[in-house]
C-alpha cells in the first residue's frame, strides 16, 4: 500500500473479493434488486424474540454465506471487520463471537460497508492475513427505535426521511483468488454544516459525499469518466440531488457519468412509497454492492466501479442534547478481473 495524494490508500497488490454474501428482508426482496440477492426473508422477526437479535441473525447469515461462497472455514478467516447502528455496535460484536475470529469493530454509521471494506484491504495488501472479512448490518425496527420512533408508535414522517433497510453483506477479502479488485480506498474527512434534523440524513450527508469524491479524482487524477459506475451510499432524493450541485461547484461535472444511490436503487418508491425519499442504513450500501454491484462486474457488464458510502454520525445522546450531526464519506475502487484501465 502506498499513500496517494492526502487521503487515498493505493493497494498494488490489488486484493481480491472471493466470496461476497447479501442477506435481505421482506421490502428489500420485492424492490428492483430482489433477484441479486443471495437470501430474502420474508418476515421482519426473522424467528427471533427481538428486533436487535434479529439483526445480529441477519448478520450471522451473511458472514457465515460469504464464508461459504469463498471456500474457505471459520478457522481460515483471520481477521473479521464489523460494524453496525446499534449502541456500542453489539450486532458486530455478538457476531464476531460466533465467528470466532480476531475481531475488529469499526463504527462509520451507514458508511461502515466501505470503511470496513478499506480496513480488510489494507490488512491483505500489507501482508497482515491471506483472509479478511469485511460485514456490516441493519434492520429497520431497530434504528427506527433507536434514533427516531418505535415502529409501533406509527408516527408521521416528512418526505425527506429515509427508510433504514434491513439486510446484510459481507465479503472476504485475500491476497489471492478470483474475483473484483480492490485498487483504490480514499478515506474521508468528518462534515458539519449544522444539519440537525435527523429526518432529513441526505442533507446531512452530500457534503461529505462530495467531499470525498473530490478528495478522490484529486489523489488519484482520475475523473468520474474513468468509472462505468460511481454509486454513493444513501443520499436518497435529498442528498443525491444536493452533491451533485456541491460536486458541480467543486468543478466535478458528473453529467456524463452513469452516478446512482444505493437508497435509490434498492426501491422502487413508486411502489413502495413508505420509503420516502429513499433507503438508508449500514446494510443499504453493503447488500448493493456485495449483491448487485459485484455480479454485474462478474458478468463483465462493469469494469470499473466507485462506490462513496456515506455515514451520519450522530447517536440519540447527541441529538437530545441539541447538536448537529457530523457526517463522512469512504469510497472504495473496484475493478473487474482481468481489467486492465
């Protein structure tokens, strides 16, 4: 690994993706990526007694399906990177106890898929482990309950919230194999400017989005062009629309590059309009990737991909006390095998 720039990783080893796994429920299964998906529930309890337990379930399956469709055992993994929404991320770390292996618990709200996913690539790139795992979680009624209302209490929403998703994906990372290629990973810089509503995350979240995209074309002297495909994480309506004018300020033009949102491309608001302006949640950007993203590169539909997800930091003991809410960015390049750009 070399630093490039201020804040891009340079992998020259080029880890491979081996083995990927995304884990879904019952709204995540109808929406338009139904069909990437590795496995939908068709229930939200997932045959647990609580929301949270839930979660930790839907974790457990991806890890332990990523671990499958790599080839490789438990006792093979060496390193396993977690994080989730929950306080104290105990749905990483109650999964990481069933796992078994080292355990690294990361935190980057809905950024964690890309924050978790630059960690494994710099351990495997640096020669620290032959197999990392990258995983990350969440499920609706949980960060409902958590940051804003229960899911029971049915409360009125503004069109600028977002719908947290529930689901899983998790990858294995290794310095050898067959798979995409991790080539670049920019990390980003904390953003506030004063949002303090937590029913309006996109807002929050397109600067630093945009931010780290910028901080990216910078260090690499790539431009948007040099990807088939530039995905953030879950802007949704509001934040997508908002980083596209910060970007555009920025002298980033976007206009001819193919440049989505995982909140946005995981449902269909027209038919699901309980979503809002979109989907959210650290599962959002990681079963995206890990269940759609990765098998169009497989099937040679993109060669080249940037993927920017993006985090609100806030927890309810910040929000109650009146702050605003710091927000951040990591994306990670990806390449197809065999590609050579």
């Amino acid at each position: 690994m070399i630093l490039t720039g201020a804040q891009t990783w340079e992998f020259k080893s080029k880890p491979v993706i081996i083995g990927t796994a995304s884990v879904v429920g019952p709204e995540e299964g109808e929406g338009p990526l139904g069909g990437d998906f590795d496995f939908v529930y068709d229930n939200l309890e997932i045959g647990e007694k609580t929301w949270e337990k839930a979660e930790r379930k839907l974790l457990e399956h991806a890890s332990s399906l990523a671990l499958s469709h790599a080839g490789i055992t438990r006792e093979e993994l060496q390193f396993y990177i977690s994080g989730d929404l929950m306080n104290q991320i105990i749905s990483a770390t109650f999964s990481a106890r069933k796992i078994g292996a080292p355990y690294i618990g990361v935190f980057g709200a809905c950024s964690t898929s890309m924050e978790s996913l630059a960690m494994a690539a710099l351990i495997v790139d640096a020669g620290g482990a032959k197999y990392t795992m990258a995983a990350t979680a969440s499920h609706n009624c949980t960060v409902e309950k958590q940051f804003r209302y229960p899911t029971e209490y049915g409360s009125q929403k503004p069109p600028t919230a977002q719908y947290t998703i529930t689901g899983s994906g998790a990858a294995v990372v290794s310095s050898s194999g067959s798979g995409p290629r991790i080539t670049h990973a920019t990390i980003g810089r904390i953003q506030d400017l004063g949002v303090k509503d937590p029913f309006n995350m996109g807002e929050a979240m397109a600067p630093a989005a945009a931010d780290t995209l910028v901080a990216h074309f910078r260090d690499t002297g790539r431009k948007p062009e040099d990807y088939d495909l530039i995905v953030t994480g879950d802007l949704a309506t509001v934040g997508h629309a908002i980083v596209k004018d910060v970007l555009k300020k920025d002298g980033v033009n976007m206009g001819a590059t193919d440049f989505k949102d995982c909140g946005l491309m995981i449902y269909d608001r027209e038919k699901q309009p309980y979503v809002m302006a979109g989907g959210s949640g650290c599962g959002c950007s990681a079963v995206v990737t890990y269940g759609h993203i990765l098998k169009k590169m497989k099937k040679g539909e993109l060669n080249r991909v940037l993927i920017a997800a993006t985090g609100a930091l806030l927890s309810p003991l910040s929000y109650q006390q009146g702050e605003t809410i710091p927000c951040i960015a990591h994306a990670v390049a990806l390449e197809r095998e065999g590609f050579e750009g």
